[in-house]
C-alpha cells in the first residue's frame, strides 16, 4: 500500500522527472502525427494530378502506367522540377495548347518514342 501520496515506491522527485519524460515523448508524438496527417493530406490533394498526367502519358507512349511514372519522373529529374510541377504543366498546356517550356519539351523528347514526339 502506497503511503505519503506515494505511487509505486519511487522517490517524488522521481516520479516528477518521469511525468516529464511521458508528457515531452507524448508531446513529440503529437507533433510527428500532426506533420504525418499534413503530409497524407497534401499527397491526398496532389495525387489526382499526377495521376492525370501519368494518363496522358500512357495515351501518347502506348504503355503501361509503371513505364509512363518513371517517365514522368525523369521528366522531372531532368528538368529539376518537382513531380507536380511537371505534371500540372502539362495538363494545364494540353487544355489551353500552349506549347510546355523548352526544357520539359526536351526532356520529353528524350522519353517519347520518337513516332510520338
């Protein structure tokens, strides 16, 4: 039986030092959860994007969707733009016909088969 308000035998100043230790690991965890959630969200948002892109992709090079990601990654890769920049240029170009800058222009030539280019 605990006796003096004391829980479990330990020293107060103990007990202190270990309630501190619960509340800094638990207030870490929240943080990590809520960057976790911010993160979901944004890939939940950009996602639908990429995916358009990644068809239109498949249409142009007849091929499959693994092969029309990686060329839109190297799309990306070559032109060192993110993955949604890519991808919302040329959604948003194919819809108003304005020509995609130079540089994803080539870059594009270098993953097109050329009866596509």
């Amino acid at each position: 039986m605990a006796t003096g308000g004391q829980h479990g035998g330990g020293r107060p100043g103990e007990e202190c030092a270990r309630a501190a230790e619960v509340a800094e690991a638990l207030s870490i965890s929240i943080e990590e959860l809520e960057t976790r959630v911010q993160h979901l969200t944004t890939a939940l948002t950009n996602r639908p994007r990429i995916e358009h892109a990644v068809g239109m992709l498949m249409v142009l090079m007849s091929c499959r969707e693994d092969l029309a990601v990686a060329a839109l990654k190297q799309v990306s890769q070559t032109t060192n733009r993110k993955l949604l920049q890519i991808a919302d240029l040329l959604t948003a170009n194919v819809g108003t016909g304005e020509p995609v800058p130079p540089d994803v222009r080539d870059a594009l030539d270098l993953v097109l088969p050329p009866r596509q280019r």
